[in-house]
C-alpha cells in the first residue's frame, strides 16, 4: 500500500477509536492498561489522560519508551480476515496543555472527560509517535515510520 494510502488508513482508524491498550515497562515487563486517546491528523503525536499517582504514570517517568495497540476487532470470527490492529511505538511524556492545542484535541474526541482531565492529580501526556506497524488481512504487515 502506498505510503499516503496507509497513513489515511491510519488516520480513519485512529478516529473511530476511542479505546487502546497502552503498555509500559514496570521493572522489565509490559504493563498494559486501557486508555483514551486522541491523535493529531498528521500522526505525529497521540495524547491521553492519567492521575499522576497511577502505576503507568510512574513507569512513564521511570521509562518514557511504550507500545500502544488500536485495533478494530469485533470479537466475531471474521476478524481474522477483516480486522485490522495498529501497534504504535514512541516516547511518552506529561506537557503543560497550556502551551499547546493538545487539550482541546483530546476534547474533542473525549468531552465526558473534561472533569477527569480537570482534576488537580489528573495529568495530560503526549506519545511523539515513532512508527506504526499495521497488521490487516491476518497477516499482512506495513510499517509506517513517523519519528
């Protein structure tokens, strides 16, 4: 698939998206957990919210370095042919929202986040995106590099 092809692939997945599997290293092993996540439309940078007293917080600032997976599987038998899963790797870091769009970008996909995302322990962290390896048709593989 051609390069701008895939990346709006990407982008149409990414939207439709709510959810993904963010993981981070504790101690030398993944930790994944389920997180909300917005993306800019030129991939650069994905974004998501977490209290700063969570576990995936403090593995961040031990390790910036995760791997998030998106993908659009139903749970059906025709997922093995029809869906497509996104691994994304990058470096993750909590930003000052104030300096930069990244807020208003999360609200608009998230806006019954806004009071969690408001709380004093709650912090905004942006993943600098990487590369993207995207797996369709069970096992067709293309690799997006970003970063």
């Amino acid at each position: 698939m051609k390069k701008n092809e895939l990346k709006k692939r990407l982008n149409e997945l990414l939207t439709d998206q709510r959810l993904a599997v963010l993981s981070s290293n504790m101690k030398g092993r993944p930790y994944p957990n389920l997180i909300a996540f917005a993306h800019t439309d030129d991939l650069k940078y994905l974004f998501f919210a977490t209290l700063r007293n969570s576990i995936k917080y403090t593995n961040i600032k031990n390790d910036p370095k995760i791997s998030m997976l998106i993908d659009n599987r139903g749970n059906l038998p025709s997922d093995i042919s029809k869906a497509i899963a996104v691994s994304v790797f990058g470096t993750a870091a909590e930003i000052d929202c104030e300096d930069e769009n990244c807020m208003d970008v999360y609200l608009k996909k998230h806006p019954y986040l806004k009071d969690f995302l408001n709380m004093p322990g709650c912090a905004l962290l942006k993943i600098k995106v990487e590369r993207f390896q995207v797996v369709s048709n069970f096992q067709n593989v293309e690799t997006l590099q970003i970063g």
